[in-house]
C-alpha cells in the first residue's frame, strides 16, 4: 500500500508501521477519534445540573 511501511523484527514480524501523514492524515485523525471514543464507554457518565 502506497505511503504505509512497516519495521519488522529479526524473525520477519511487523512491529511498528509508519504512515505517510501527507497521505492519510484525515483517516488516521478519525482513527484515533473512534479509539478515543471508544475508551471512554467504560467511563462513568458525569452530569451537570443547573
């Protein structure tokens, strides 16, 4: 894939993937959105009263 590399160790497995930002920097920003959000499920919900 174009603008995506992956560091692999001695035994051939990926360990670590570089991705060109000029090329997918709207994709990875939503990416990290999705992960954001998704760690806050668990969260307790806090509310507010006015």
């Amino acid at each position: 894939m174009k603008g995506i590399n992956y560091i692999t160790d001695d035994a051939g497995n990926k360990t670590a993937v570089v991705i060109d930002l000029n090329l997918y920097s709207e994709e990875l920003e939503e990416f990290i959105e999705e992960l954001e959000a998704q760690s806050r499920v668990s969260e307790p919900k806090v509310t507010t009263r006015l």
